[in-house]
C-alpha cells in the first residue's frame, strides 16, 4: 500500500493476528495506519486466547480457558515456558491440557487501567519449534531475536538459523545493504545473545521463504 501510495482505510485499529508479529513490522504499520496496532494470539483449537489492550498489555480472554506454562520437561513454570491450554466451553471437542507449541510468560494482573484483572502475558515469544540456544545451552526464542533485529530498520525480512551448537546464518532481505558498521553493530548484539563463543555468517538474500503452511519462520535448528 506504501509502495503503490494508497491511503489507509478509516478504522479506528489495526489489529495483527498472525504469527510472530515482529517489532520491524509493528513500527511499519504503526506510521503507515497511525492509529493503535493491538496484537492478537489464539491458535485454530481455541481461536482468541489473548489480545492486547489499548495500555499496550496482553490479556488472557479467561471465560472459555484454563492457562498455564510448563517448561522443557513438563514442570509447570512461571519463566517462559511453553503455553498449555485446558478449553471449558467446547463441548463437541473438550482438550484437557492441549499442548499449544507456543512459547510465552505468564503474569497476573492485579488491575490494568483497561480494567482487567488476570492473567496475561508479557509478550508472544514465537513456536518452540523455532528456538535456537546459546553457547551454554541457553533458549533463545524467535522473540529475542526479534528483538535485536527491529533495531536495524533496514531489514525487512530475516530467518535465523542455528548451523551448530556455536555458528549461526543470519540471512537477511533488505532494499539497501548494510554498512560494515551497521553488520558488524548486528554481530555484535548477536553475541551479546548467544555467547561471545558463536559466530555468525550474514548473508542478503531475495526473499525468505515461508513453510509449507505458508508460515512466516523467524529461527530455526538445521537438523
Ligand atoms: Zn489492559
């Protein structure tokens, strides 16, 4: 719509309800609209299971759900963790502790000023089965990524992969490239991430394909 200039339609938000929404995106459509960019998460089972007020939080819809995190070996958690959802109101196909595939942190809101109180989440923080680790074996997740990524405002797209337990490809598409300076900035936070051991190989690329579901992937382990 940018590229073509045309205008944006009169609506009072925009709400983003797909993956992993990433920061470089939000901040896009934020200038393009100027109006509120609310993000969304729900999965096919459950549909909307969280969805961000207008102070910026996001809050779990808690009449059709029962939600908890566990980590890497089932123990619930109240670090990141995987998300497990228990649904209430589906009587046709009732999931008892459905494990979502998502990773995020839960916390409990005492009151927010929309006016909710319960649980929400800090922020989505992408697919376990597209984490990377660290050196020392520590999750990094698409989220913290990302992170680092929507500081560089000229990538528009990019997918982490991890080669090794220490060498990552970063690969990039980007209508400029990037300065040594600003390659040498990006490493730099990348190690800051996954350990001064790693290395990292940036490469600027076309396009980044999607998976067969047509999904957009921000990191992943070769296998
Ligand atoms: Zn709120």
């Amino acid at each position: 719509m940018k590229k073509k200039n045309i205008q944006p339609f009169p609506v009072q938000c925009v709400t983003l309800g797909f993956e992993l929404a990433c920061g470089r995106h939000i901040k896009e459509f934020k200038k393009f609209f100027k109006i509120p960019v609310l993000d969304i998460y729900g999965t096919s089972e459950f549909v909307v299971l969280f969805m961000e007020c207008e102070y910026g939080f996001i809050h779990h819809f808690p009449y059709k759900t029962y939600i908890e995190t566990v980590d890497r070996n089932g123990r619930q958690t109240s670090e990141i963790g995987e998300l497990i959802v228990t649904s209430f109101k589906n009587k046709y196909m009732p999931l008892i502790r459905y494990k979502t595939g998502d990773l995020v942190k839960l916390y409990e809101t005492d009151k927010c000023q929309c006016g909710f109180s319960g649980k929400s989440i800090v922020r989505f923080e992408g697919r376990q089965s597209e984490t990377t680790y660290s050196a020392d074996n520590t999750l990094v997740t698409p989220r913290m990524v990302d992170d680092l990524v929507a500081q560089t405002p000229k990538i528009s797209f990019y997918q982490m992969e991890q080669v090794s337990k220490t060498t990552y490809v970063f690969r990039y598409v980007s209508d400029k490239k990037m300065s040594k300076q600003e390659e040498a900035r990006l490493i730099f936070s990348f190690k800051k991430l996954y350990g001064y051991r790693s290395t990292f190989t940036l490469q600027k690329v076309e396009n980044i394909p999607v998976s067969q579901s047509g999904k957009y992937i921000v990191s992943f382990r070769a296998s």
